[in-house]
C-alpha cells in the first residue's frame, strides 16, 4: 500500500481525533490531492505551515493507529474474508467455515 494510501485510510479512521483544521488540510492534501502550494493559497497561509500541520497530522495518525491497530485489524478481517470467498468458490466449504470461525474468534 503506497504511503498516501495508507495514510488517506488512517484518516478514514482516526480523522476525528484530530483538530478540525488539521483534519481538514490532511483531506485536502490526501483525498483531494491538492498541492502544499494550493492549499496554502487558499488558506492564505505560507505553504510551511501547511506542510508543518501535515506532517503533525500523519504522526499522531500513525501513534493513534500504532496503539489502536483498528486498520491493521480491519485488512486482516478483509483479507480473511476474500479468503473464505475463494474458498466457497472452491466449493472448499471445511476451509470456509475454518476461516469464518476464526474471523468470529477476533471479533
């Protein structure tokens, strides 16, 4: 997964958690692939201080996803769950219920 990627996704989860201002410049870099320059003209601020607020950003992201793991947990269950479908695709329905039973174990 490509670092904007990831962060765009921590930002699906956590994004809450952080200041309004600094939440809406990670959007606005991340998700609507705005430039540091562009964002900065439009805030009427230097572009290093956008910069600066990003940077903070992605590292409390990165803390908050570090002691909550709620991505890392969330692609586990997804790559769990294309596995089961594979598997009932295999008509494999004792690896299927496998799978499922340990994806019901983490929840």
């Amino acid at each position: 997964m490509s670092d904007s990627l990831h962060i765009a996704m921590l930002l699906d989860f956590y994004g809450q958690l952080l200041t309004e201002r600094t939440r809406y410049l990670l959007e606005q870099y991340f998700s609507e692939d705005m430039s540091l320059k562009e964002i900065a003209e439009n805030e009427s601020v230097t572009r290093q201080a956008v910069h600066d607020t990003i940077r903070r950003g992605e590292k409390a992201l990165v803390a908050y996803e570090d002691k909550l793991g709620l991505v890392e947990r969330f692609m586990n269950h997804k790559q769990a769950l294309l596995e089961a479908i594979d598997a009932m695709d295999r008509q494999d329905f004792s690896r299927t219920r496998d799978i499922l039973q340990q994806l019901l174990q983490t929840l």
